[in-house]
C-alpha cells in the first residue's frame, strides 16, 4: 500500500524569511509518490541518505522539499547544494563575470527544483545572500565546515572517490546529508562503482538509508532514452594499407 502523507504543519512566525504558506509545495505533496515519499521521510530522520534515482524521477525536487521542511521548522540553519564542474562544464574555457555567473549553469537542477516548490529565482538568491542557502562546486570546499544543514550532493556519479571524501569529511553529525546519483548517466570522471560503493558505505555505517526512484516523470520518450544500452561493438574504420 502507497505511503500517505499530509502536508507539512508549521508554526507560524512573521521572522520567517521564507513563506510556511505555498500552494506550489501543497501540490507537489500531494502528488508525490510512495517512493519519493520515502526519499522525503528518509533525509528527514537520518543523518545520512544515499538516493539511486534514474532520470526524471524528481530526485532533486524531493530532496530539496525536505531539506526546505527541515528549514522552515528550524531543525537546521542552512541548505547546501553541491554541484561538481564535470570536464563538460570545463569545455566552456574562461567564462566573463563573478564567480557565482560562472557557475550559474551547475545548478539549474537546484533552481528548477526550487520553482516547483514555489520559491523563483529572486527568492533563491536573497536565501543565497541571507546564508540560507549555499551553492558549492567541489572546487572550493577546502577549509569548509558543514555543521547544522541539510547537504545535498547531486549527479554523484560525476564524484570519484577523491571528491566524495573531500565533501564528506566536512560534514559534522548535526546535518542531514543526502548523496544522489543515476549510474545511467555519467558526465564527468566518477566511476559508477565507486559512487554506489561509497554511498552504500555511508548508508550503512552512518548508520542511514537507501533509497531508490525509478519512475520517470517525463513520459515515454525520456524512458526509452534512458534505458538504451548499445549492444553492438562500435565499428572501426580499416586504414587502407
């Protein structure tokens, strides 16, 4: 039997920065299916998840529904989203503006995610410029301590182990820490068995739980687009002799 889950209840408090009324996230509630809802329950009660999600699941838009209920209830101060520059990104070479015009484009998932909770794009930033929200690439987390957030790590099948040591050692025990990844879809140069490895690791020695979304929200098309695999050797031109 499906999970049924209300809407979250807040306490009100004119302070809020952000809106505990929002149409948009009431009806992504109620539409949620029971495997989002336990991708949902999951990153609110445990300190650690690991998500393996095929594309178009919604894995980006649930994570960020708890961890904005994890806010607005005040059990943590902060969100950080961590994206990490794939060698795709890097082939745009020198790009003009700040650095946070530079990375803009990592987190299109983020902002997309955001919409359909109901918080747009100016939202996002006066949350980035109030400290509630952070956008990090794995090229300046050096230094860095997490402490009293939800930490997303998105498209981790783009993370080699290097990079998800790097992430997860910031972490302190007062977070809620979710790591998602399809191992359909690789950009960069993560390996699928060491993200799985490394996720499933952490899951059980946190200890956590995983989590698996496998319905495609984006219809057929998208479905069949992700479940091609070539069967054939690629063909190898002959150099005439």
């Amino acid at each position: 039997m499906a999970r049924k889950r209300t809407k979250p209840v807040y306490e009100e408090d004119d302070d809020k920065d952000i809106s505990t009324s929002s149409k948009d996230r009431d009806r992504f509630y109620a539409r949620m299916s029971s495997e989002q809802h336990a991708l949902f329950d999951s990153i609110q009660k445990n300190s650690f998840t690991f998500c393996k999600a095929s594309a178009g699941t919604g894995k980006t838009t649930v994570a960020m529904a708890a961890m904005l209920d994890l806010l607005l209830t005040g059990k943590i101060a902060k969100i950080i989203y961590i994206q990490k520059c794939s060698p795709r990104f890097l082939e745009h070479g020198f790009l003009p503006g700040t650095a946070e015009e530079k990375t803009a484009n990592l987190y299109v998932a983020l902002y997309d995610a955001m919409e359909t909770l109901g918080v747009n794009q100016w939202e996002v930033k006066e949350m980035v410029d109030r400290g509630q929200l952070l956008l990090k690439t794995d090229s300046d987390l050096r230094g860095c301590n997490f402490e009293n957030a939800a930490v997303c790590l998105d498209e981790t099948e783009n993370m080699d182990f290097h990079t998800l040591k790097l992430i997860l050692t910031r972490v302190h025990d007062s977070c809620h820490v979710c790591m998602l990844g399809d191992e359909k879809q690789k950009d960069g140069c993560g390996d699928t068995g060491t993200f799985i490895a490394y996720g499933e690791y952490m899951a059980k020695n946190v200890p956590g739980e995983i989590v698996s979304l496998t319905h495609n929200f984006r219809g057929r098309l998208s479905k069949i687009a992700e479940n091609f695999e070539r069967r054939t050797k690629p063909r190898v031109e002959k150099t005439p002799h």
